[in-house]
C-alpha cells in the first residue's frame, strides 16, 4: 500500500470518529399556562394565552338493593285453538271455476264453498263404454257356452244312471262316476267364470262412471257452520289436483288456547296458566291445562299441550263479543316455577360478567366501585343477590 493510501485512510477514520456537531436551531413552543376550573373561567377570557379546562361530571342511574319477593315463570308462544275444526281438501282433479266464500266468512253448513269443472273427454267415455259394451257381450256369450256344455255333462249322466239300472246293478258301472265328476267339474267351471268375468264387468262399469262423474263439474259444499279460515285462492281455470288444501272451517263456539314446543315438560296436566295478549292494556286471563301430547310420531317433533279458559266470556269480551277479532292478536302462555319472598334484590341488567365470575359496579363515596357478587334466581326484571352486597347499597345500572 502506498504512502498516499495510508494517509487518506487515517483522515478517514479520524473524521468519523469525530463527527462534526452542527447547531440545531430552537423549534420548541412557548408553554401554554394551563387554567383549571377553580381558577375562574372569566380569567381566561381575559387572556388569550390561557387554555380554560371545563370540570368533567358523570350522571349514573343507579337503584339500591332491597328486600323483596322474586317471581320466576316460563313463557311459550300460543294461539287460539277451536276443537272442531275441518280441513277442505280438493275430492279429485279439477280446473278451478269459482270460490263462493271470503277469508273469515261465516257459512252453514251445506253451503257452497268451492266449484270446479274439467276439461270434457268424450271420446274415452266413449271407448270406455264400448269395451264395457263388448266385455259383457263376451261373458253372456262364454255363461251360455258354458251352461250348454253344464246340461249336456247331466244328460250323459242321466243316460249312465240309465244303463246301470238296466244291468240291474250285477256289474260295476264306471261310467255313471265319471259322468259325476263331469257335471261337478261343468258347475265349477260355470261358477268361476261368472263370478270372474261380473268382477271384471263391475270394474269396467266403476271406471266408467268415475270417467262420466269426472267429465262433470262439482262444488264444494261446508261440511259444518264455522269460520273460513287460512283460504287458499286460485286463478280462473288453474288445474287443481286431488287434495290440495282449499281451507280450515272452525265452529268457534268453543275455542282453547294451543301451544306446541319441543319441550312442554312444565305444562303439565292440571297446571295453572296466565294468558296474555299483544293489546295494549289487555287484562291477564287463566285457565288450565287439559291436554298434552308427549308422545310424538316418527316424523314430529313438537309437542303440544291444550289450555282451556276459566272464564272464556271475559276473553271473548276483549273482542267485543267476537272471537274473529281476536284471531290476529299474538298469546303468551306463562306458568310459574318459583315464587320466594324475602330475598335481596338488585336489577338484572346491573349484573355484569367477567369470565365465570359476576359483578356489579356500586356507588359509593360519589365514586363507581367494582364488586363482586353471587347471583341467585333471576326473573326479566330482578335478579336475587345471595353474596356480595347489603340492603340499601347503591348499584349502577347503566
């Protein structure tokens, strides 16, 4: 390495070993005095150089923990329920004509509800009626036949009996046995076509009048007076098949109320029920369960339970006297499973979680407080405090 190297390198390393430090200029601002509040807001305005800090104040509503009874029941979803009920159902095929009823109309019974006609098909009513025509010329035809060979079989064995009592019985006569089972086997054979070939023949006539009954139009009559209920409209010359469903026709002289569930354990038999209603300022109703289906099929999976008013004219009052009215209105159905007295209460929603842990936060001192506590029975509104807190203790609720 040369001389010259040597001597850049050292400069080099010398230079970057002491850095030169160039002056930085000032950058940081005036402190801004800070004002509180106990100083006076007034202070502030007077000087533009004072920043004004407003107190800060939180509004709890809060609630104190006393002694009270809680309640607990269970709800379930209901509706009205009238026992006799009657689903319309389309008998066979058809091609919709009229509808002779409305949605929540009132008919009696024998009243046309439905009509219907079909498209008309002559020609295989015709054929029809010729193969019928054809099939009992066949069998009057194969009964004479075999009515004739029938009286012939009797006259050979009357003509064998003959020649036995010529012989005066000294000689056996084979041929009167077999004349015998000639007869018998006529008559069998006489038998079994006839009554085959009417069995086949009433088939035939069965068909044709189904085919005739079909080519006709038909109405719909109401089985019983009730209610129209959950109709089902088609269009002017729709195709309908056998069993759809037209409507429901309730006789709502008598109605229940019905719940179905997958779990009605607790509505047991016998069990005291409160009924309310989605109306406004609707009274409470009671009754009592009277039926309930636990035992389900393969293919259910609800059960249902059966309740029945205690004073069903008071219900019926709340629609003025008409059970239509009161079809649309939603029902709670509610029993009661705890009733304890004497238990310390806060609100439920003043409960908070922390893992597996509960908590509330309490007031005390003007200050919010963290604590802990056991929850016992809860209801919608209370819950039962068994740990934690004492009577009068102040709760936040939000």
């Amino acid at each position: 390495m040369s001389i010259k190297k040597i001597l850049v390198f050292i400069v080099s390393a010398l230079v970057a070993a002491c850095p030169v430090q160039m002056p930085l200029p000032d950058l940081a601002l005036p402190p801004v005095p800070v004002l509180y509040a106990s100083q006076g807001q007034d202070a502030a305005a007077a000087d533009p150089n004072l920043m004004f800090i407003s107190p800060r104040s939180v509004v709890y509503v809060t609630e104190e923990a006393h002694i009270g009874s809680l309640v607990r029941s269970v709800g379930f979803d209901a509706r009205l329920h009238f026992p006799k009920t009657v689903s319309i159902l389309v008998p066979r095929d058809g091609m919709f004509a009229s509808l002779e009823v409305g949605a929540h109309d009132w008919v009696e019974e024998g009243d046309p509800i439905i009509s219907f006609t079909v498209v008309s098909n002559d020609l295989e009513i015709d054929e029809a009626a010729l193969a019928l025509e054809l099939a009992e010329s066949a069998q009057r035809r194969e009964i004479d036949n075999l009515e004739t060979a029938l009286t012939d079989a009797r006259s050979r064995l009357e003509a064998a009996k003959e020649a036995e009592s010529t012989l005066g019985g000294l000689t056996p006569a084979p041929n009167v046995r077999r004349a015998e089972l000639a007869v018998q086997a006529a008559e069998a054979n006489l038998e079994f076509t006839a009554y085959n070939g009417e069995r086949n023949l009433d088939f035939m006539r069965a068909r044709l009048e189904d085919m005739r009954v079909r080519n006709e139009g038909f109405t719909i009559y109401a089985p019983i007076s009730g209610y129209i209920y959950d109709l089902v409209y088609f269009a002017v010359g729709r195709s309908v098949p056998a069993g759809q469903f037209v409507c429901r026709i309730s006789d709502t002289g008598a109605f229940q109320m019905i719940v179905s569930g997958p779990n009605l354990t607790q509505l047991r038999l016998g069990a005291q029920v409160v009924i309310e209603t989605s109306r406004r300022d609707s009274p409470e109703f009671t009754g009592r369960v009277v039926g309930n289906s636990t035992l389900l099929g393969r293919n259910e999976t609800d059960s249902r339970a059966i309740i029945a008013f205690d004073d069903p004219e008071a219900f019926l009052e709340l629609g003025g006297g008409s059970i239509h009215r009161l079809i649309g209105f939603r029902y709670r159905a509610g029993i009661q499973q705890a009733d304890i007295q004497n238990v310390l209460l806060i609100p439920r929603r003043a409960v908070s979680n922390e893992a597996s842990y509960r908590f509330v936060n309490i007031l005390e001192d003007g200050l919010a407080k963290k604590r802990y506590v056991v929850v016992g029975l809860t209801n919608a509104d209370y819950a039962q405090i068994l740990d934690g807190l004492e009577p009068g203790d102040v709760v936040i609720i939000n």
